[in-house]
C-alpha cells in the first residue's frame, strides 16, 4: 500500500476542473474564453491519467506520455483555433460566438 495523497483528492480536483470547462464552454460567447475552457477540460484529463498511472502501475510511465502526447496535442490546437479567432476578429471586429453567424457557408 502506497503512503501519501489519496486518490480520491486527485479525482475530485480532476472532476471540478472538467466541469468548470463545461460550464465556461457552455455559458461563455466569447471564443477565447471557450478555448480556454477546452483547455482545461484537457488539463483535468491530464490528471486523471497522472492519478491512475501512478496509483495502479507506480514504476511505469504510460500516464506520463499519454499526458505529454496531449499537451502536444493542446497545444498545435491552441495554435490553429488563436489563428482562427484571429481572423474572425479581422473580419467581423469581434470574437463573440453570436456574431460569426455568417460564416456559415
């Protein structure tokens, strides 16, 4: 048995910040606000896979690379989605989700 942080500390730390990037995903119009969100959404999944790895195989580091693949993963999409809003901005002079209703087609 393994002495120190329990578990459980790490899955409700990693279940609050899920939820906290639904709801500023859902609530939030603005669409920088929304990516971060997202990102936090991935954060909180980042520590699940940190939590289980070290809980269930402690001298592995599966959970470490997956988590590592996924900041790799967040980050090239953080890029496209700022050069994204970068050019709804240029077009529309804002970044609110209800104002590029005419990028529909």
């Amino acid at each position: 048995m393994q002495t120190g942080i329990p578990i459980e500390y790490f899955l409700i730390t990693a279940t609050v910040m899920f939820f906290a990037g639904v709801y500023g995903f859902i609530t939030r119009r603005n669409l920088i606000t929304m990516l971060m969100s997202v990102e936090l959404m991935l954060n909180a999944v980042n520590i699940n896979f940190v939590a289980f790895n070290r809980y269930l195989y402690p001298n592995l580091l599966e959970g470490q690379f997956f988590s590592i693949f996924i900041i790799a993963v967040a980050a090239s999409e953080a890029a496209v989605a700022i050069a994204i809003i970068i050019n709804i901005y240029r077009n529309y002079q804002s970044i609110d989700v209800d104002k590029t209703d005419q990028m529909k087609y």
